[in-house]
C-alpha cells in the first residue's frame, strides 16, 4: 500500500487502535485506503457495486487501465479462496486461526518454517500449514503455490466466490496466477 504525503494527510487513520496513525502500518494503511477508494469526491461509494468500485479506482488514479488491473486481479483473488470448512475438515474455522493466532508478533521471514513456537520464524505459507495442522488436523503442501493449486490436485477442497468467505479459508493474493500468487492469508472475519 502507497500513500503520497498529501493524500496520508487527509485519509490517515489508525486501524489497530494503538494510538498511532502510520501509512508504514498495514492496518493503518489498509483502513485509509478504504476511507481513499470511499470518499468518492464528497461522495460516499459503496465498493461492493461495481460502478462505486470503478469510479473509486479512477478517482485514486486516473487511468482507465490502472482501473481495468485493479478490476482483474480482484475477479482472480476471488476465485483462488479456498475452504477447509465446505470440504469437510474443519466444520469451524476458530481453531484454524487460534493455531495461526499463537504465531501473533512473530517475525516473518520468507522461507521460514512455523514449527516450534518461540524458536522459529514464519513465512505465510508455512503459517497456513501450521495452522491446518494443529487447527483441522490436515496437512498442507509447504509453498503457496502449491497450495494455491489444491481445487485442482485435491478433490477435498473447493475455490469459493470471496463473498463466501468463511474464518478460517485460506486467502490467496499477489499477482496473476499460477505464478504471481506470492502469499496467502487466513480469513478471519469481514472486520
């Protein structure tokens, strides 16, 4: 997430409530750009209709092919979520982010494996699989392309719409896939 100082002025808040409004902060930055891509000029938009999130996209940039990317990877990260709960294994995804919430503060590092708490380091794919683990009794593959690709290796998973999000399923993003997905995430809730 970018913010150019001008912009941070105006749509800066604090999305962690810890006092602080930082644009180097994810939450912070990630709850700005969402007042940003809102204000519609004075006009409240609403992102979930798709005229909203088009006009929100130019006003942020002015650039009609800016808005098209922006369009495209939104229809390609919903269709790579995943879920563990329509499949069968967990039924309830609070102990999928109750293993995943142990890891809280933990540095990342790419390449890092989650295994023993306190001790190791974390990249988001071996967080997912630490959490399936420990949280649905499921093992899964160690990178995030490879776990991008369970729908079509793994007739146990499903890829649903991103409305139909549940806590729990796991969130890809990054680029275009197969190969541009770069990370992946557990959903939580839609706050």
């Amino acid at each position: 997430m970018q913010f150019i100082p001008s912009s941070w002025e105006i749509y800066q808040q604090d999305g962690n409530d810890d006092g602080t409004m930082d644009p180097n902060n994810v939450y912070d930055a990630t709850l700005g750009a969402e007042a940003h891509l809102c204000d519609g000029a004075g006009q409240a938009l609403n992102l979930t209709v798709e005229e909203d999130l088009r006009s929100a996209l130019f006003l942020y940039n002015r650039s009609s092919v800016y808005g098209e990317n922006v369009m495209a990877m939104a229809e390609t990260y919903e269709s790579l979520s995943l879920s563990a709960e329509r499949s069968g294994f967990s039924g309830n995804g609070d102990p999928i982010i109750a293993a995943a919430e142990q890891w809280l503060d933990t540095p990342y590092k790419f390449g890092g494996d989650c295994n023993t708490l306190g001790q190791d380091l974390c990249d988001c794919s071996s967080l997912t699989r630490y959490a399936y683990r420990h949280g649905a009794d499921l093992e899964l593959p160690r990178t995030t392309y490879e776990q991008v690709q369970l729908p079509q290796n793994d007739d146990r998973f499903v890829k649903v719409p991103f409305n139909d999000l549940r806590p729990g399923d796991l969130l890809f993003f990054g680029g275009s896939p197969p190969w541009g997905i770069g990370h992946v995430g557990i959903y939580i809730s839609e706050s």
